[in-house]
C-alpha cells in the first residue's frame, strides 16, 4: 500500500477530498454528479414498475380503483404534497447555503429539511391508522362493503378490486415512505458532517447529491398524490 | 395445423442450415488460408459500408418472411373456426378436467371425433399451466381468473399425449394424459356411454338457483341487460367503450359485475366471486352462449317446466 | 452540475418562486380532481403533475443550465425506456380478449 | 508521444511490486479498493458458484438418464432445477464476465488507475457475497422449487418454499450488479486517458458499457417485482393475485422486461472478448469497427422492446404477440451483423490457433446456432410448439453456456498472463477447448430435437420414448463437465508452475498489455497518452511492440 499513501500524501496538499485515482477535482466531481443520476434513473425503473401495475389495473378495474381511492383523504393527501414540495425548497437553499459557505445556515436548512420529512412520515402514519381501524389493509381483515355514494346508496364494487387499489396503494406509497426514512437518515449524517464542517464552497458534493435523491422522492411523490387520491372525484 | 407448423419449421431448417454453413465454411476455410506462416503479414482492411448495409438488410428481409408466415399460422391457431365443438377445460393441480358439452365429464384424458373442430375454453383453479399437445403443435398456458382459448383438428385416429407445459409445481411432469381421437361412430358410441345433462341446461338451473333471472329477462329489459342473442355481440358500456361479448366478459361480469356496465344500466348487480365455482362458472356461461342461438336455445327453454313464473334467458351481464 | 452552471443558476429568490409556482400547481389539480371534465381529469392531474415534476428537474436539479448535455441525455433515457416498459404493456392490455 | 509504453517482451522481475504481492493479509484483500483484487475475490466466488450450479446441472442430467423420476423425488428435482437455472443466471452468467474480466480490464484498457468508485465497486462484490450466502442459506434450509422466474400465483399463493429468502438473494445480487454497471459507465465516460476518444475504445470497452445500460435500467424492475412478489406472500398485498383481480401475466410482463435483456447482459461482454480474440490472433482491425461497435449499443437498446416474446402462449393478446415478435427480429440483425464482421475479420489475416482463438472459433459456431434457434423461437407459428419444452432449453444453453462461457474461457486463457502473471499450459488447453466444444453439442443438439418432439421443460419423468436423446444428453454432459474441470485445475497449476509471462505475450493492441504482469497497484505510473487507433496490429507488427510510435 506505499503506493497508495505516496499518492494519497501527494495530493493532500491539493484537496483532502480528491480520492487518488482522479486527476482533478473536477473530473471527480463530474463523476459523483453522472453516478449519482444514474443511480435516480434506477431508482426511476425502481417505481416505474409499480406505475406500470397501477396504470394496467386502473384501467381494468377504474370503477373499484375510483371508488377506493375515495376513501383516501384529499386533505393529508394534499397537506403532505405541500410538505414535500417545501421541503425541496429548503433542500435548494442547503445546497445554495453550502456553495456560499454559511455553515450554520446550511445545517438548519438540513434539519428543516429531516423536520418536514418526518411531518410527512407522521401524516403518512396517521393515514396508515385510519386505513387499519377501516379495514382496508389488505388482508384476511380486510372490508370494503361500507361504501356510499354521495346520495348515500352503497357502490357496489366487488371488494376484491378495492382490495387490489389498496395493495398497490400500500405498495408504492409504503415504498415511497421507505426512501423519504431513507433520505431523513441521509440528511441527519449530512448535517452532523456539516455541522463538524466538512463541506467547503469547493466541496460540498454530498449535499448536491443527496439533494437529488430528495428531488427524485419529490417527483415520485408529485405523481403519487393525483394517481392514487384523486382519481374520478367530481362524481 | 400440424402440416403447417412443420411446413415452416422445415423453411427455417433449410434457411438457418444453409446460414450455418455459410459461417462454418467461412470460418474454416478463412482460418486455414489465411493461418499463420513466417513472411505472410496481415492484410489491413477497414470494413465496408455496403457490404454492413447488405448484410443487416438482407437478413432482415428473409427473417421479415419467417414473421409473417408464423404470425399467419398463429393467427389461424388462435381464431377458432365459428363451427368448433366447444369443450370446457378446468386445470388444476395436478389434473386436468374436462366437462363436454353434452355433460360427459372426464380426467386427464380428452375424446374427440375425428375431423371436428374443437375449441377449448380453459381455466385454471390455482396455479398457470399449460395445455400442450405436441402432436398437434398446440399449446396454450391455462391461467387462473380468466379463460384461455385454443382449438385443433384432429385428422388421424389414435392417442395423443398431453402434457402440462407450464411449471406448476410438485407434480407437474406428472400433469399430463391423453387425447383419444376416435372414428365419428366411435365417438357418438363413447358419448352414449355417459349419463349426464348438457351443460348448459345446468347452466340454466344455477341461472335460475342463483336468482339470475329475476333481473336478467328474457321477455323485456328487467334491472339488468337482456342476454338474448348477446353472445358474441358487441356491447356498448356506461363509460362509452364497446366490448366483444365474449367468454371471458360473461366469466368476468359474473365475478366482477362492476368492470364493464352496461350503458343504461346501474351497477346493482352483486358480485359472485367465491360463490360459484370454476364449473358451475362454465356452466353458466356455456347456457348465457346458448342463448345467441335463439331457436335451439328457446325450445329448449320452452321443454323446461318452469319452476319460478318468469325465469328464462338471462345472465347478469350489465 | 458544474461550476460555473452553479453560479450561473438562479438566486434564491427564484428558486422560492418556483416552490409558490408548485404549491399553487397543487392546488390546481386538487381543484381540477372536483371538477367533472370527463376523460379529461386524468389527463389534466398527469399533467400538471408533469410540469410540476419538470420544474423541479429542471430548476432545482438544475438540469437546465447543466453545463453538460449528458445529465440530460441520462433523464431523458430514463424516461424513455419507462414508456417503453409502459407503451409495450399496454400494447398488450388494451389489445387484449374484448377487441 | 506516450511516455508510459513499456515495451513488450520486457518481462517484469518476479520481485517488482504487484496487485498480487501488494499485501498479503486477508484484510488487504477483504478491504481492497483496488478493481483487480476485486476481479480476483469475484473470480473465485463465480468459479465456486459455477461448480455449484453445474454441480445441480450434473443431478438434472442423471435424474433424466431414465424415463421414472428414480433418482430423486420429484420436489427434490424441482428445487435442484431451480436451484441450477438461480446459481447460473443471477450468482454466475450476470456477473461473470463483467465483474470478472471487465473489473479487471476496463480501467486497464482506458488508461485509468481503478474504477470511478472503488468503494462502491468493493460494495458490488460484498453485495454479491450477501446474496450468495443467502442463497446457500436457502439451499440448506430446504431450497426453492418455483423455476427461476419465480411465475406467480406459484410462488406467491401456491408454494411453500423459501421464496421471500430466494427473492431477497435475486434482489441483493441485482444490486450488486446494478452498482457494477453504474460504476462502468462513470468509468468509462469520465476516466479515459487523454486521446482515447470514443471510436479508439476497445471493442470489450463498448460491450460492457452496452451492458451496463441494461443493468441500469432493466434490474430496477425485477427488483421491484420480486419485491412485489414477497410484499404478496408476506404481507398479503395481492399485486399479482388473480382472486383480487390482478393479473399473473403482469408479473411475466415485468420479469421479463428485465429477464430479456438480461441474456444480453450475458452475452454482449462475451462478444467483446471475442472481438478482443479475432483482432489479435488475426493480427488485423476488426472489420467495420463502428458497425461492431454500435452493434452492442443496439442490441441493448433493442433488447428491451422484445421481452412478451417469452409469453406468445401466456395469453397475452394477438396483436400484442404479433408486435413482440416483429420486433424481436430486429434484435436478430445487430447480432448477425457481429458474426459477419467478425467472420469478415479473418479473411486476410494471419491467423493463429492458439487456445483463445479455439474458443473465438467455438464461440462463432456455437453462437450462430443459438442466435439462428432464437429466430425459430421469435416466429410466432414455430414458438407456441416449442416453447417450454428443451427447445427452448436447448437455445439458451447455446447461447449463454455456448456463448457466454465460450467467451469467458477464451478471454480467461487470453488475459490470464495478464491477471496471474503466468502462462498457462497450451496443450491442456487446447484439448479442454476441443471437450467443451464436442462435451458442449453432445448435450445440447439432442435438446433441439427433444424439443421438438414434445418433451416439455422441468420434467421430472417423462414418456419412455424421449429416453435416448436423454441419454446422449447426458452423455455429453459428463464429456462437458471434464471440459470444465481441466482449465480449473490447470491455471491453479499454472500459478505456481507456469512460465512467467511477459507484459505482453501476444503482441496485443490495448493499453491493458503496456502495463506490468501482473499489473502494479495503480496499473500505470503515469497516465497514458493514446494517440492511435485500436487494434492497430499493422503498426504493432510493423515496430514490433504495442503502442504508436
């Protein structure tokens, strides 16, 4: 490994962040730039599954698919979009904060950002609640014969559809949830590194690409929220 | 169909045998000429566009053949002629049941006359098979919630294996059986032997059993549509798509009533997912297909004492 | 990604008024969800979903501007290939059995 | 002018610092960051894993010597296939060849001192270790008897088997391989070494990156579907449940828009091996570079339009099939016009047989009949008679064992100097090259035959007829297995008896041969400068050493 170090110490005097095997900053940067959007177009085929499920079986089933999905609520539905979207503001002042080099600002931009992550995540949870005091987890327990419309006479939908909006509603938004806990992680370390001042105006990769990951989260959840809250309400 | 199937098969033999030995002779006769000896460099040579364009463009005109000769076979495969006898098929693990029309029932093995079109309607109960019958070049994965279709005609009497060509468990090289392709006589003989009513009187009962017709009239438009003659016909829907009343729409109105309404109809009708079973599902749609053809299905109607005052034809289908 | 397409990229102020542009979407399309339009409600929700979602791409991944026309090209094939997925199934699914 | 050439038949003294001898505790192979190592621990965990999987391979084959099912019982045969067809494809065939050779070559080949991410690269083989032992798990604990595509509702209704502990082995596995092909393509479009523009990269160089676009794009999805498949059986969610609605065929639909593409990412690394192997033992350029180039680029991106063409009898609609297999005939040109261009590569050459250039040739042959089967297989009226029977077995053995290990042995035996240092022994090789080639028809033609006659796929008994293709089969195989066993034990040999060879033994165009055997720990001391074409064997031939000088 004296190779190693010998290159190592050469280019300490450098940047202690430039890794040996790259040239110059720049090119390291442009790589963790390309791999981290790379990374985001996995993780786009990752969802784009679970859309390709949804939007088969709405089709198929849009009657039982509308008549579930109005057993989701708009309020929290929409209250949590909002949330997000914030989020994703305080996660572009972050990024600017640490090109500026405001270390204090940057931080509490990070821990903004973790607090409106949990909001969501406890909204979500509270949604998760209320799906398993109304049965409609799917499952042995699960029940759908109480549907009304609004003249109050019951839809008859076969529950068995409704089952199936409500797997794949569990399914995306439960893997959803597991990448914003993900990203809630991934800032908390960001902002203990920040904190200790690791990023610099020349250095502060981390931050720009974990901002991606939550703008992808965004973006999912931006989709999520029309498809599965609000399909045929007007009716 | 068999014929056909190896018609083409031999075309493919004779194209890719002779590709084949275009590329091994050119590889062997290249490697040997050109093989390594002291005083003899390679030749440099860039490559050429024309010969690269020649040799995508060629190939993909003889491959443009094999398509659209299989796709015309497999397009006749998949369209049953309109005179098939009809024949229910119900997989499950690891066996195969067979319901014909006239009632006759068997287990893994399949009587047909011989020069009859015969047209499979065929479910699943649990996991995906497949029936497959090599000797006439026909498969078809059986699939639980739904019907697939498949049909053959049987030239040459004798027996036929049948195998399970889709992986469906412990037993599944042992799901197999026979088709028994007999002499018309013959056939009419073996299809005496049985007891049994046709299938879709059976239909017709659970039709009534189950309370069908109180809403599905035959005589007027009741709560739900009319099923007279609806076989096969399109379906104009709430929503403003049209449908093909085929098998699988009376199967899935029946268990998923809410799906596809009906245009003009409510979505009253309840589901029967779990009440009845993959036979007498067959048995009620093998009676809502009777009824699209109106003289034989309604004498048969009329021979049918009636038991509730107005319970002829009628399935739900909304 | 870069630099220069760093400091060439909006100013606070912007980028605040792009997060009021997204919320004001949001409560477009929750709005547009009780409004009968027929085939329509779907189309537009995707819709507005889709410009919010190329908002975000563009203004806070700051894929516009990037210096780099590669992080476009990495979008947009994953997009792409994501119709393909869903264009090819739906060939399939819309074809099927009821003609 | 290139300052870092070190002319060729110069042979390094054994004592000079390599990978190899750069430490020599556990930890500094556990925790290398270096993509040389990392190929080595790959290396030897896909060969164990590719003699587990032939192992199941051997038990399949001696269960069919007889027409009973009498060797084993009947779940016990299930889970042994499955247990084959999920070693070989997701622990063996997919990493094969990019973790193995394109770890090691692809930052030798551009001029760059390791992968873009060393870490993440070392986290590519943890992950892989991961499923590996979850798999072993699995197989002690009483194994999976789905097949490795894992159809629902068997798996997810019907089964009792391991299928949650499977599909999380499949899943981690896909990570590993998805970080691989990520780490390739930041590799490759950001660490070239200066003047190596794209139309100079090696021909291997643009298979792999081919590759890992699929890896990219098409692995996600299978993840998210075995993940689906165990939210079902764990959770109840019933995504793929034809009782609540859903459709099984979705699942087909979603497995295979990875599992397609999948095969290419078998087979595209190991036409860039032999790209590698025509050019040199030919001393020529590859005939029409671009066109073989873009060929790889074109299957990949082709690759994922054609994946219903596995379910023309699943009940997919008419139109639908018909589409799918129009398309799939477009795969078919790229392929074809490899096999002309490399064919077209000889002609004029001087043409060497050494072992490598035996498996070319191998490969040539044995791709040809798989790729020309897969067309039977893409024509709809031939398909619904042969699919799912050992036709279709027959195929894909042709053209992942036929083609992917063909090309992976070759480029073994070609680079092996490279990665040991040593030569390996010709005439072993060459006689094992001759038993794959022979011990390889032996097994499968009867398969193409067997196939068409009738005898369904994963059987366990089958009608006494079929018996004697079955027995030619595994007659073949037990020749193939020798085949198999030989190159092992010989380049174990090797290491320690074989001749020490020189940076360059072949005379080979490519910047991974101006580097030391073994290379040194940063590969070159300092960066090269390319300023030539590739496979420049005119000029090689003419000076009488690689580079352009």
């Amino acid at each position: 490994m004296s190779d190693n170090q010998a290159i190592a110490v050469e280019h300490e005097a450098h940047n202690p962040a430039l890794l040996h095997h790259f040239s110059s900053e720049q090119q390291q940067k442009n790589a963790a730039s390309l791999g981290m959007w790379l990374f985001l177009v996995t993780e786009i085929m990752f969802f784009g599954g679970m859309f390709c499920a949804y939007l088969i079986y709405r089709v198929q089933h849009f009657n039982a698919f509308a008549a579930a999905s109005q057993q989701l609520s708009i309020k929290l539905g929409a209250f949590n979009t909002a949330v997000l979207i914030v989020s994703s503001v305080t996660v572009v002042l972050a990024v600017k904060a640490a090109e500026a080099g405001k270390r204090k600002l940057l931080v509490s931009y990070l821990v903004v950002t973790v607090l409106l992550g949990m909001t969501f995540l406890v909204v979500k949870g509270f949604e998760y609640r209320e799906k398993f005091e109304k049965h409609h987890v799917p499952g042995p327990t699960f029940n759908f014969t109480d549907t009304f419309d609004d003249n109050g006479k019951q839809i008859p939908v076969n529950p068995k559809e409704a089952e199936l909006f409500f797997s794949i509603y569990f399914a995306m938004t439960g893997m959803h949830a597991l990448h914003m806990i993900i990203g809630c992680g991934l800032f908390s370390v960001l902002a203990v590194f920040a904190w200790k001042g690791h990023y610099t105006p020349g250095y502060y990769t981390p931050i720009e690409n974990a901002g991606l990951y939550w703008h992808l989260v965004d973006i999912i959840w931006i989709y999520l929220f029309p498809l599965l809250y609000l399909i045929s309400r007007h009716s | 169909m068999a014929g056909q199937v190896d018609a083409l098969y031999i075309y493919l033999l004779l194209v890719s045998g002779v590709m084949t030995m275009l590329i091994f002779v050119a590889v062997t006769v290249l490697a040997i000429k050109y093989r390594r000896m002291p005083g003899r460099d390679a030749h440099q040579i860039e490559g050429s566009t024309i010969l690269e364009i020649t040799w995508s463009i060629i190939p993909f005109f003889v491959m443009l053949t094999f398509f659209i000769w299989g796709a015309v076979i497999y397009f006749k495969e998949r369209t049953p002629p309109a005179d098939s006898t009809e024949v229910y098929v119900v997989a499950k693990q690891w066996m195969w049941k067979i319901e014909h029309m006239e009632g006759q029932r068997e287990i893994n093995e399949l009587h047909v006359p011989v020069g009859q079109n015969v047209k499979l309607i065929m479910t699943s109960q649990d996991v995906i098979h497949s029936f497959f019958v090599p000797a006439f070049r026909i498969k078809q994965d059986v699939l639980p919630g739904r019907y697939t279709t498949l049909w053959f005609k049987a030239t040459v009497p004798g027996r036929y294996h049948l195998f399970c060509a889709e992986y469906c468990g412990t037993m599944h090289s042992g799901m197999g059986g026979d088709i028994v392709v007999m002499e018309p006589q013959d056939y009419a003989q073996w299809m005496a032997g049985g007891p049994a009513a046709p299938l879709q009187d059976t239909g017709k009962q659970l039709f009534a059993t189950l309370g069908c017709s109180t809403c599905h009239r035959s005589d007027v438009q009741g709560r739900g549509p009319n099923l007279q003659g609806i076989y096969n016909k399109p379906v104009l829907l709430e929503d403003g798509r049209t449908v093909i009343a085929d098998e699988n729409y009376v199967r899935e109105s029946i268990l998923n009533p809410t799906a596809k309404i009906v245009s003009g109809f409510k979505p009253v009708m309840p589901t029967f997912q779990g009440i009845v079973s993959d036979e007498q599902l067959n048995a009620l749609v093998a009676y809502v297909k009777s009824l699209a053809q109106p003289p034989a299905g309604t004498a048969a109607l009329q021979s049918q004492p009636a038991a509730a005052p107005p319970q002829p034809q009628n399935t739900q289908v909304q | 990604m870069s630099e220069h397409e760093e400091h060439a990229s909006h100013s606070i102020g912007f980028s605040l008024l792009i997060g009021a542009g997204l919320l004001v979407l949001t409560a477009t399309t929750v709005a547009a969800a009780f409004v009968n339009l027929g085939p329509f409600n779907p189309v537009i929700a995707l819709l507005i979903a889709t410009i919010k979602a190329t908002l975000v791409i563009l203004f806070f991944m700051h894929v516009k501007g990037a210096s780099e026309k590669l992080t476009g090209a990495v979008v947009v094939s994953g997009f792409f290939f994501f119709a393909i997925l869903i264009a090819l199934s739906m060939a399939d699914y819309l074809t099927r059995s009821w003609r | 002018m290139a300052s870092t050439v070190i002319p060729a038949n110069q042979a390094p003294a054994s004592t000079t610092t390599n990978y190899l001898n750069n430490g020599h505790s556990l930890k500094s192979w556990l925790l290398t960051t270096d993509h040389k190592r990392i190929a080595v621990l790959y290396l030897i965990s896909v060969t164990v894993f590719f003699f587990l999987g032939g192992f199941f391979a051997m038990l399949i084959r001696l269960e069919l010597l007889t027409p009973e099912g009498d060797l084993m019982q009947a779940d016990t045969y299930n889970k042994v296939f499955t247990m084959h067809g999920m070693i070989m494809v997701f622990f063996f065939l997919i990493p094969v060849v990019p973790a193995v050779l394109g770890n090691f070559l692809i930052p030798l080949m551009i001029g760059a001192k390791d992968l873009a991410f060393p870490r993440i690269n070392l986290l590519s083989w943890y992950l892989y270790v991961i499923g590996v032992l979850l798999i072993s798990h699995v197989m002690l604990t009483g194994g999976v008897d789905t097949g490795w595509t894992f159809y629902s509702p068997f798996s997810t209704e019907y089964t009792n088997t391991k299928i949650v502990e499977a599909g999380l082995a499949a899943f981690i596995a896909g990570f590993s391989s998805i970080f691989t092909g990520l780490n390739f393509i930041v590799t490759i479009h950001r660490m070239r070494a200066p003047g190596l523009t794209w139309n100079r990269l090696p021909l291997f160089v643009w298979a792999n990156y081919a590759t890992s676009i699929i890896m990219i794009l098409g692995t996600p999805v299978v993840a998210i579907t075995i993940v689906l498949v165990a939210v079902e059986r764990l959770f109840h969610l019933g995504i793929f449940d034809p009782r609540l609605g859903g459709d099984p065929l979705l699942f087909q639909h979603l497995f295979w828009f990875y599992s397609h593409p999948a095969v290419y990412i078998m087979i595209l690394p190991s036409m860039g091996v032999i790209s590698e192997l025509i050019t040199c033992f030919s001393r020529k350029r590859v005939f029409g570079y671009n066109f073989v180039a873009l060929s790889s680029i074109a299957i990949a991106v082709i690759g994922f339009l054609v994946w219903a063409h596995h379910m023309f009898v699943a009940g997919i609609s008419l139109y639908a099939a018909m589409i799918f297999s129009f398309l799939t005939f477009f795969v078919g040109v790229p392929s074809a016009v490899k096999v002309f261009n490399w064919t077209a590569t000889l002609y004029r050459g001087s043409i060497s047989y050494a072992t490598p250039m035996l498996y070319a040739f191998g490969f040539i042959g044995l791709f040809t009949i798989g790729g020309l089967t897969g067309l039977f297989l893409a024509t709809l009226g031939i398909d619904v008679h042969v699919t799912d029977t050992y036709f279709v077995v027959a195929h894909f053995h042709y053209v992942m064992v036929g083609g992917v290990l063909m090309g992976y042995l070759g480029g073994m035996h070609f680079w092996w100097p490279k990665i040991s240092g040593r030569m390996y022994p010709e005439g072993w090789a060459k006689l094992s090259a001759l038993l794959v080639f022979v011990g390889f028809n032996l097994t499968f033609f009867p398969q193409f035959i067997l196939g068409y006659v009738g005898m369904p796929r994963r059987y366990w008994q089958y009608p006494p007829e079929f018996q004697v293709l079955n027995v030619l089969s595994t007659a073949g195989a037990s020749v193939l297995a020798v085949g198999y066993l030989l190159p092992m034990i010989y380049l174990l040999w090797s290491l320690k008896y074989g001749p020490i060879a020189d940076a360059n033994p072949w005379r080979a165009a490519g910047l991974e041969w101006q580097a030391a055997s073994p290379p040194t720990t940063f590969n070159f001391d300092e960066t090269p400068v390319v300023t030539w074409e590739a496979y420049n064997y005119d000029e090689i031939d003419a000076n009488g050493h690689g580079g352009s000088h």
